[in-house]
C-alpha cells in the first residue's frame, strides 16, 4: 500500500468504528447509516483510493472543482451527491454528473435543476436542505430553507418532471437556538422528516452529521452521515 492509501484505510476504519458503536448504543443496525465521504478540496487520485478501499458514495461542494473529479473518477462505481450552495448557472454542470442534489433550497433550483434532469434524461435525486438557523421563512446563512418552508419546496420537488425528492439534510447550525446543540438539532430535523413523510412516504432519507458530530446525527436517527476531514484530513482551507 502507498503512505497514502495507508493512512486513508486508517482514517476509514476509525469512521467506520464510530458509525458501528453509535449505531450499537443507538440500537440501530449499521446497515441503516450510509457514509458519505466528502472529497471536496481533495484530488481525483484520493477519491480513486477510496473506491478501492470499498466507499461507494462521495459528496462535492463546489461544481468547478466537483465537474473535472467526476470526470476524471467516471469509471469507478461511485454514486455521487453535491451538497453545497448551489447557483442556478451551475445546474447544468451538477446534473451531469449528480446522483443526488442535497442542497435544493428554493423554487427557482427546483425549476433549473428539473430542465436540466429532462434534457439529459436522468432522474436526480433531491434533498431538501433545512436551515435551522433561518428565521421565519428566510433562508439560513449557509443555505437552506426554512422549516416553514420544507412542505411548499417538497410539493414542488415531488410534482417536477426528472426529479425524485428523496428526503431532508441540515448542517448543525453555528448560530441561533441550535449553536452547539448539535443532538437537539438533529432531533428536530427527525421531526421534520416524520412530517414531510406523512404527504411525501419515499422521502426517508435524513442526511446529518459530520466528522465532529456524527454519533449525535447517529442517535437522532440520520440515514446519511456526510464525513470529509476525519477520512481525509484537515482541509488546507476552508471548502
Ligand atoms: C464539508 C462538508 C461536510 C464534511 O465536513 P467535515 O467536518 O470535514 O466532516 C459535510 N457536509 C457539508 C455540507 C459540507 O460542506
């Protein structure tokens, strides 16, 4: 193995032996957590040692640095999730190479993104992106819609031709009432998904947690944990 692939393998194995022991002390099978590894800053040649080391799904935040790893990975079977901010002028990218779009906040990205999903002839699949920090109906500072929100953008998603909306996925908010209560925020984001589940029933996914925080997402009951720097290691800079 070269130094690299030794410390991913490393890293991985500590991921994966936390997942396993928040699942245990949440009672949960582990088959009922997917990790998401997130690649963002990262090269190619990383994301290439991850598939052989057994990650089936990676997730990007920005498209220009996201479309040329796609396209240089294409061949290795990765299902492939952007989670970041996304502009309208960047659905085309995205949608060439997205499985899913976790980051849909509003009505004018559904619009694009469908457009984009018809003309390609692919299904993409959608996360609504919930801002816990937003105040009534604005949108969080980093993204995100509103709680208030969530049933309107759903209805939304679910009625747009070449899109499926598959669930929720919220970042632990830095400021307002959730700021530092990480498990209280993942709470409330299950609370969220049992609601959207009641009108949309295949919207289960419940992507929350990263590196600091996945045992809490764990224990919230996250279907999805989104983990970059405790694979890869701390980013040279903020992504
Ligand atoms: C960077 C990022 C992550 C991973 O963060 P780490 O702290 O490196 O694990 C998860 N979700 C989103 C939306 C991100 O941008």
């Amino acid at each position: 193995m070269t130094d690299r692939k030794d410390e991913l393998a490393t890293n991985l194995a500590k991921v994966e032996r936390r997942i396993a022991d928040a699942c245990a002390a949440a009672g949960r099978a582990r088959e009922e957590v997917t990790l998401i590894v997130v690649t963002k800053t990262y090269p190619a040649s990383d994301v290439r040692i991850l598939a052989e080391l057994g990650v089936r799904h990676v997730a990007e935040n920005r498209d220009q640095d996201a479309a040329p790893k796609a396209a240089a990975c294409s061949d290795l079977p990765l299902t492939w999730h952007f989670v970041g901010q996304l502009q309208t002028n960047k659905v085309r990218s995205v949608a060439g190479y997205a499985d899913f779009v976790q980051s849909v906040d509003r009505s004018k990205l559904v619009t694009a993104l469908s457009r984009e999903a018809v003309r390609t002839g692919r299904e993409l699949g959608c996360l609504l992106q919930v801002a816990l920090d937003a105040g009534e109906s604005a949108r969080g500072e980093r993204g995100g819609v509103a709680p208030d929100g969530i049933g309107e953008l759903a209805g939304l998603v679910a009625g747009a031709p070449g899109l499926r909306l598959d669930g929720l996925m919220t970042v632990a908010p830095l400021t307002g009432e959730y700021a530092g209560r990480e498990r209280a925020a993942f709470e409330r984001l299950m609370v969220l998904s049992t609601d959207l589940r009641r009108s949309h029933r295949t919207a289960t996914m419940v992507s929350a947690g990263m590196s600091a925080d996945l045992e809490q997402a764990v224990a919230a009951g996250a279907t999805h944990v989104r983990v970059g720097s405790a694979v890869l290691g701390v980013r040279p800079r903020l992504g």
